[in-house]
C-alpha cells in the first residue's frame, strides 16, 4: 500500500539521516491535493521534496493550473524534481519508429528538458522566484544549450532575465 511504503521510507530516513532522503511523490492532476501531500510529506515524514514524472494527462506541468505545487515547494523550501519518462503520445510518434529513442537514448531527456524550458517561459519562475526544480543526468542536456537559448529567448520573452539566468538559479 501507499501508506505503507511512505512509512517504511520515513523510517529509512530517520534512521539513517546521513545516508538516504526521501522525496514525495505526488498527483498533480490534482494540484491543490498535491500540493497538500507535498506539505503532509514535509512537514510529517520529513520528505525532502516531491518528484513529479513527466507530463500529466498529455499536459506539461508549466500550465496555471499545477502552480499551486510550486507555491507550496516555495514556501515550504523544498525542490520539484523532475523526473525523465518517454514523451507523452501527443509527442511520441516521431520517437517510436526506432527501438529505444523514445527512452533513455533521447526521449527521457527530451521530454525532461522540453518541461524545464517551458517553466522558464510559462513565468513559474518569476512568480515563485524561490522554487527549486531539479533536473537530473547532467542537467538533461540544457547546460550545453544554454548559449543558444540565449540567443533566442529575448525574441519570445519579455524578461529582465536571460533563460541561462532562470536555469542557474
């Protein structure tokens, strides 16, 4: 059950504090439910964050809607991390005549990396200017683009900000 896998992770955790962390996962096709077990998990099980896996029904989490998940990330100081998973099917087609694309070979990444950037421009970041988002594998490539995103970024944003800036931070 849920409620028994979150108490054997806190126990985990607060046994060996040094070694393990443990972050929520949570539903954001319920936002405000979310974003209340996102702060259950904190404030209870002394979880360290939440991860949030892809898109959401065929949605990216940059829509309105899964803003309250930020505004409690940001008030409760704890980061979203997103985890990779294969594009959603109104993306995938393109992936899926290559065994493996859709996954680890690029897909993860993309997808990952495509959620980040529209953070970035969605104004998640300028509204909550303290969220933390966590990306992993090597930052799912954007590092290496961040000089190109600059190049372009004025043209579709209007910011004080370069997208490097929101990406550092």
């Amino acid at each position: 059950s849920r409620a028994g896998t979150e108490v054997v992770a806190a126990e985990i955790v607060r046994r060996h504090p040094g070694r393990f962390a443990a972050l929520a996962a949570i539903a954001p096709q319920d936002p405000e439910g979310a974003a209340a077990e996102l702060e259950r998990a904190v404030k209870q099980l002394g979880f360290k964050g939440a991860m949030i896996t892809g898109s959401v029904q065929e949605e990216y989490i940059d829509r309105r809607k899964f803003w309250p998940i930020f505004a409690k990330a940001e008030a409760l100081d704890v980061p979203i991390y997103i985890h990779p998973k294969m594009p959603p099917t109104n993306m995938i087609e393109q992936y899926l005549e290559y065994p493996g694309l859709s996954q680890a070979m690029l897909g993860f990444a993309a997808d990952a990396g495509l959620h980040a950037m529209r953070l970035i421009l969605s104004g998640v970041f300028d509204e909550y200017p303290r969220v933390k988002v966590i990306l992993g594998h090597l930052g799912e490539a954007l590092p290496f683009w961040l000089w190109r995103m600059d190049s372009r970024f004025r043209e579709v944003q209007k910011s004080e900000k370069e997208a490097a800036d929101y990406y550092k931070d």
